[in-house]
C-alpha cells in the first residue's frame, strides 16, 4: 500500500491534471470577450476593442464614444482595424475625433483577471510580439480586425494561443506545452 501512495504521488503532479483545464477555461473567458467585441461594433456600427494589460493579466471591452457614453460614429474605420499599442489611453486611441474609448456598460467592461497562476506571456499583432504593457485588439464598425495571437501560459510552461483569425471572423484556442 505504501509503495503505492508513494508511486501515486510521484506521478500525478505530472500528469497536470487540472492545469489543461484551467488554461482552457481562462483561454475561452478571452474568446468570449473578442467574440462580443466583433458581435457589438457590428451591431452598434462603433469600433470596440478588447484592451489587454499584458502587466496585470487583465482585459476589458470598451468602445469608441463621447465622453460619458454618448455614442458617436466614426469615418475612420479602416484605420481603427490596427491594434494601438502604448501604455497611456491618449496613445491607444485613434487621433482626430472628439470621442474616447469607455468600458462598455455591463459585466464585460469591468476588468477581468486571469486566475493565477496563469498570465499572459505576450500578445503578436501585425505590429510584433509584445510582453509588456497594453494592447488593443481593435474590431472596426464591421466587425473587422488584424490577425492576432494572445499566448496564456502557466508556470510550467503550458500555453494556450488564441489565434484571432480575421478571414474566418473566429478565435481559435491551441495548446502547447513548454516545448511549443
């Protein structure tokens, strides 16, 4: 019995039982969030984007409004398909418009957190990979945006890639351990 417990509890951290589960869980948490950024810039007609702050494992919808809420269109869509990258708010919104991005009004502009211990290790965009500070993934009045990946990782060095694919107007979440 004992050379059992002992075989057993050697064995069953490695397997990670739970951690492929968690990784997903917090993977399809992110999904939704892009998935209702897309929905609601196609269905308001205003451009919203999922801010990530890669710092602080956290993420919201916003979108593109006057001050206070007002809703407020915009021309500009195809340059508001690009993700804005920066660390200050004035920086990731686009120039020459009296409007700013403001967390939508329900759950999902409150910011959400990765549960540890998982994080985001960075984020590829059109513009390169970024470990650091805020990226905007950026959904334009129809619902458009830029390819994307968003890698969470565990401490063991498992990932899920959301790969935001522009063409088929999906996410798709992957899998990969510490190898890649």
């Amino acid at each position: 019995m004992l050379i059992i417990g002992l075989a057993t509890s050697m064995v069953l951290p490695g397997l990670n039982l739970t951690g492929g589960a968690g990784r997903h869980d917090q993977a399809l948490n992110v999904a939704s969030h892009l998935e209702l950024a897309r929905q609601r810039a196609i269905m308001t007609g205003k451009i919203h984007r999922v801010l990530i702050d890669i710092d602080n494992n956290a993420y919201r919808v916003e979108w593109f409004v006057r001050p206070g809420g007002d809703e407020l269109g915009d021309s500009s869509a195809a340059r508001a398909r690009s993700a804005w990258l920066g660390d200050d708010q004035d920086i990731l919104s686009p120039p020459g418009n009296q409007a700013v991005y403001e967390p939508i009004p329900n759950k999902y502009g409150g910011a959400s957190t990765l549960a540890d211990p998982y994080y985001f290790d960075g984020v590829e965009t059109d513009e390169g990979w970024l470990d650091e500070g805020r990226v905007a993934i950026v959904f334009g009045q129809d619902g458009t945006t830029d390819a994307a990946q968003i890698v969470i990782t565990d401490p063991d060095g498992f990932a899920a890639t959301l790969d935001v694919l522009p063409i088929l107007d999906s996410v798709r979440i992957r899998h990969e351990d510490a190898s890649g």
